[in-house]
C-alpha cells in the first residue's frame, strides 16, 4: 500500500493489466450472484431519483417491477446497496444482445441525465475501504479475467481503465499526485 494524500492505495492499481472487454466478459460484475448489489452512497440516492424516470425506459418488466414494489436501494444510511434480481442482476441492468449493461449510464451517455452511476460500479475492479481513512483496493475477480488480457494487449494498467471515476472520486489534483507518485517523480 502507498499513501497519496492521506488515502491508502494498493499498489497493484499502478501495476495490474486491466481494460474492460465487454464481449468476453458480458458484463458480469454487473449480474454477480449474492443478496447484494452494487455500494450506493447516501448522497447518490437523489441523484438516481432524479435520473430513474429516463433509465426506466432501457429496464424489463421486472426491474421496472422491483423498483416500484421495493424500491433500488436496500439496507440504512451509511450502508445501501443496489437492489437485486432473484439474487444476480442489478436492477438497473437490461440487455443488448447477450451483454448485461447499466440503465442509467445508457440514460447518461444519451445525454438525458447528469447521473453516470454509482461510484462504486465506476471505480470497479477499485473497491474503497476504509482503515480509519480511506482505501483503495483491486479486488480481483475471475469474471474480469478478460479484462486483465486486454490490458495486457493495449497496455493499460487499472488506474488508467478508471481514471474518470479516480477523478470523480477524488478530484484531478489527487490523480495528478498519485501519477507523480507511481511514477517515481
């Protein structure tokens, strides 16, 4: 772990292959089977709101149905988590083809909405953690082992594949001195 501004990195963010390859992967670490989704942070939930009226138009019978029965969130303050189906896809997951895709980053990239997604499924294969600060780490996943190939073909290493959502998190200064570090300047 290397320490950039008072938030602890794991140093395989610098060091690990990693780009995203949707039609190997299909978008699994949007469908991983648990009880819970994706992290949501407080202050996302108006945001969704604000943004679920456009995302509904790419969602199935049955997320629509979720949503207005249970909501999309689950668990408390400080805690939440996307809502589920039947244990596997987010509810803001729909489909083109056979790969599983965001409601509302289709509703963002569109230009119909300010909302991109929650932070969490930005930042991914990045988790943040906390130690009394925070953390970041890689949690490495075999569904994403696609993605380690492709960034081993085009060179791109984790902080690189995220670095709007680094920039989003944490501001271009931050990016810019963890840059600074990793790179020995």
């Amino acid at each position: 772990m290397i320490l950039i501004d008072n938030i602890l990195v794991d140093e395989r963010i610098g060091t690990s292959d990693f780009e995203c390859d949707l039609t190997k992967c299909k978008g699994a670490c949007c469908t991983f089977p648990g009880e819970y989704g994706a992290p949501v942070l407080d202050d996302e939930i108006p945001k969704i709101m604000e943004a679920l009226p456009q995302a509904l138009e790419y969602l199935s019978q049955k997320s629509i149905k979720i949503i207005e029965e249970l909501g999309f969130v689950s668990g408390q303050s400080g805690n939440m988590t996307t809502m589920c189906i039947e244990k596997k896809d987010c509810v803001f997951v729909f489909y083109e083809g056979d790969i599983a895709l965001c409601a509302l980053e289709k509703a963002y990239l569109e230009g119909k909405t300010d909302f991109k997604k929650p932070v969490s499924c930005h930042l991914f294969p990045i988790r943040v953690g906390d130690y009394g600060g925070k953390s970041l780490y890689y949690e490495k996943i075999s569904e994403c082992d696609p993605a380690i190939i492709n960034g081993k073909r085009t060179g791109s290493k984790i902080y690189s594949s995220v670095k709007e959502a680094l920039i989003r998190e944490l501001g271009e200064s931050w990016y810019n001195n963890y840059l600074n570090v990793i790179n020995g300047k």
